[in-house]
C-alpha cells in the first residue's frame, strides 16, 4: 500500500464522511495520533438523520480508532447539546469554539499565541482534517452548509504552518465540502485549491516521526 511505501495519502471530498477509511488506516499504520479538525461544525453526532456514517458524524466515528488520543477542533461555531457534552464527557476532544477565538483577538491576543496553544495537546503524529466551511464564508460560498463567521484564510495558513514549525509529523490530511457555487467563477475551487497546495507543501516536508 502507499503507507507501506512511506508514502503521504491524503482524500479530497465530497463530504466530510469520505475520510474516514483513511483514518481508520493511519491510526493501523501509525499507532497513536492526533487530529487537527478546521471545521465550522463539531460533527460529532452518533447518526444524522439516522445515519450513522454521515458527514455530521465523521468524528464521533473517528473517535472509535483506538489509537486516536486527540481531537482538536478549530473554528466551530454551530452544534447540537449531545455534541457539546461528548465533547465535555471525553478527554480527548478540546473544543476552540469561534467566539472564544475572535473574542480574544479582540481582546488583543495575538493569533500567533493562539495558534500555539491550539496544537500544545496535539501528540507528535497529526492529521488535518479540513473541512472548507471552517473558514469564513465569503472564502466557500458553494459549501453545502455555510455558517456566518470562522478562520480568515491567512488565520487558517498561518494555523497550519505553526502546525508544522512545531516539528511534528503531518500523517495526512483531507480537504472537504468544496462546491461551486453559481456563477462564482471558480472562487470557491480557487480558495480550495490554494488550501490543497499549502496542505500538500506542509505535508510532505513535515518530519518523519
């Protein structure tokens, strides 16, 4: 397989559930691991809809690999109450909801200090999960479910590059919920792209573990 081979494997959605086979791979290949989750929703849910492998439950599927030891969560801003009490209830999840992160940048905490408390629980070997509706909307207006708020797109980069300044390795990543939108001449795919070529860069020249 590509991990045998030492090779980096990353999955471009669709949506969010695509990735999760992935996952289920690298925690086998790796032993134990982390994640790194951009992402406007907490996707925590046990079914959606009454099913349980949706995009609203890649996490809380992702939390059953037993070598997951940690679940960061970047720019959420919409959940229900039995996301929000896993979350509390586990010890792997850590939560940095958007208001808390905006309402200490304008309290004037540097993004750069945040960025660095963000990945501190994170172990040596990460995955990037990026969900494109975790950055601010005008960014990915096609996505199907846009929320009002999250990451600039420099905050979401500069997220990343501590990620990889702070030594560890980056196992993979996915890139989901990148959608047109009519008329909007590509915007959506042009920010997507941006965001795949930074993920791709990081990815490859991180240390191997």
């Amino acid at each position: 397989t590509f991990l045998e081979r030492g090779q980096k494997v990353a999955v471009l959605g669709g949506d969010h559930s695509t990735p999760l086979g992935l996952m289920q791979a690298l925690g086998e290949h790796h032993g134990a691991f982390g994640i790194l989750q951009i992402d406007a929703h907490m996707d925590l849910r046990e079914a959606y809809e009454g099913f349980r492998y949706s995009h609203a439950s890649i996490m809380f599927n992702a939390l059953q690999i037993p070598s997951l030891t940690s679940l960061v969560q970047v720019g959420i801003r919409d959940y229900c109450p039995a996301e929000k009490e896993l979350a509390q209830e586990d010890d792997r999840i850590r939560t940095w909801f958007d208001h808390d992160l905006q309402a200490a940048n304008f309290r004037g905490q540097h993004w750069n200090n945040l960025c660095v408390d963000i990945i501190k629980d994170l172990p040596d070997k990460v995955y990037v999960s990026f969900d494109i509706d975790g950055l601010e909307p005008f960014n990915c207006p096609g996505t199907g479910t846009p929320v009002p708020g999250g990451l600039a797109y420099a905050q979401a980069i500069h997220l990343l590059e501590t990620l990889y300044h702070s030594g560890r390795e980056i196992i993979g990543f996915d890139l989901c919920e990148v959608a047109p939108s009519k008329g909007d001449r590509e915007w959506n795919a042009n920010v997507g792209a941006r965001i795949l070529y930074k993920l791709c860069n990081l990815c490859l020249a991180s240390p191997q573990k």
